[in-house]
C-alpha cells in the first residue's frame, strides 16, 4: 500500500501504521521534515506545501492522509486574539 501522509509533522500519526507500507510525508517546514525522517528513515519525506504536492501526485496513492494543523495550535491563533 501507497500512502500519502500530508501535514506531517514529526510522524504522530504514523506511528499506528505499522511497517508494511509505502509512505510519502509531506511536511512544510525542514526543521520538522528532519525529525519525521530521523523517526521514519525508510519514508520519503517531501520539504514542500502540501497542497500543491496532492494536486500533482493525488492519483499515485492508495491512501491519502491530510491532517492539518490544528487552528487552536496555530501561531494565527495569537493574531486573532488580538482582532477581537
């Protein structure tokens, strides 16, 4: 199986996968990227925006995971505190 793994992060959610799999992360920022693939070494892991990734390879996987950051997570959450 073919999985494509948007939004990664440091792997979170790739830990319940298992081993048996094919995955291609996609995560925004490199500091973040290097440690998915320090936890992850046999995943390919993509330094890029994920949604452009997904517009261009969506049709390659088996399954696509897409976990965005969550809003109450986001550094955007501290400017629209201040807009209220």
């Amino acid at each position: 199986m073919k999985i494509l793994n948007l939004y990664a992060g440091i792997g979170g959610n790739r830990k319940l996968w298992g081993g048996e799999i094919e995955v291609i992360a996609v995560e925004i920022n490199p500091d973040i990227a290097k440690i998915y693939q320090d936890n992850f070494p046999n995943d390919k892991v993509i330094v890029g925006d994920a949604h452009a990734y997904l517009e261009e390879h969506f049709e390659e996987f088996d399954f696509i995971w897409s976990s965005p950051p969550c809003p109450s997570h986001s550094k955007i959450r501290r400017f629209s505190a201040v807009a209220k």
